[in-house]
C-alpha cells in the first residue's frame, strides 16, 4: 500500500508542478486553486507512505516519477534552453 500512495504522491506532485506554471505566479485563480489541491495530496500521501517507507527510498521514488512525465507536461522556457545552450 506504501508503494502504491507514493506512487500516487510522484503523479500529484507532476501536476503541482504543472499547475503551479499555468497558475502565472499565482495570478489566476482556476489554477492556484488545483495547485494547492494537488500540494496538500502530494505531501500528504508522502507522508502517509513515509510510515512504512525509509526517507530516501521514498525522496527518490517521488521525485523520480516526475523526471520522466514533467518534461512533456511543462516543457523548459525558451530562456532556460538559451542558458544551458551558451
């Protein structure tokens, strides 16, 4: 059950961050809204999943899921890619 909520916790955690881009720096409300929403889910089953878990077992797992799934969710602003790129 442990795996299974902080797999949960790395999906809710995606779409924090996500919503928390569409969210304009907290300017629009739709989306701040889903933004702490999802927060209080992610934390929380993180929380939930550190009962049985060790720490960083469950760190590592919880930000590994959004590794793969942010980029196409939020691709890099095209500011960023010209700093990596010089």
């Amino acid at each position: 059950m442990a795996w299974f909520m902080i797999v949960a916790a790395g999906l809710f955690e995606v779409a924090m961050a996500y919503s928390l881009k569409l969210s304009d720096g907290f300017s629009s409300l739709p989306p701040s809204i889903c933004f702490g929403v999802f927060a209080v889910a992610s934390f929380g089953l993180l929380a939930f999943a550190l009962k049985s878990l060790e720490v960083g077992t469950a760190y590592a797992v919880w930000t590994g899921i959004g590794r793969p799934v942010r980029p196409p969710a939020a691709p890099p602003e095209p500011e960023v890619i010209q700093v990596l790129t010089t």
